[in-house]
C-alpha cells in the first residue's frame, strides 16, 4: 500500500468511528424524547434501524469483511506465478503434454 491509499483508510476508519458515535448519541436522545414524550417507546425503533442499515452499508465499505481488493489482487498474483511457473518448467520437459 502506498502513502495515499494509507491515508484514505485512514480517514475512512475516522469517518466511520464519527459516524457511529453520531449514530449512539442521536439515537438515545431520540429514545429519550420518546419515552418521555408519551411513556413509552413507539417510533424510536424506526430511526434505529434505517439509520443502522446506513452504519452497517458504512462499516462494509470501510473495513470490508467479505470482499478484499488486497485479498484478490494477492489471490490473482499467485495464480499467475503459478501459472508462469508451469509454463516454464512445461517448457523445458522433454515430453511436455
């Protein structure tokens, strides 16, 4: 990884870390407003859960624990390495198929 792409993990992981502590402290006062508002909780759930799935789509992006482009470039690397090198050993047999 190069200086610039360390860096913009860097300000990702930030952004993310700002976003979920947004995210915590709207939501409980949101919760607060609404129990004390009518005594009893009805429509913080709602905030809570579609912000949530904005937080959750935000965590992917940034830490990404499914799909990797390091993984796969590392993945495609060795594939051909691999390849060139039975190639040339191919090569060099006398009986190569």
């Amino acid at each position: 990884m190069n200086e610039q792409k360390i860096l913009e993990k860097a300000e990702n992981i930030d952004s993310f870390k700002s976003h979920l502590l947004v995210y915590i402290l709207v939501n409980i006062f949101l919760f607060d407003v609404d129990l004390y508002g009518n005594g009893h909780i009805n429509w913080a759930f709602f905030s809570l859960m579609g912000w949530g799935i904005g937080l959750l789509s935000h965590y992917m992006y940034v830490f990404n624990p499914f799909f990797s482009v390091e993984k796969e470039v590392e993945k495609l690397t060795k594939k051909i390495k691999d390849r060139l090198t039975n190639n040339v050993v191919r090569a060099y047999t006398p009986f190569a198929l």
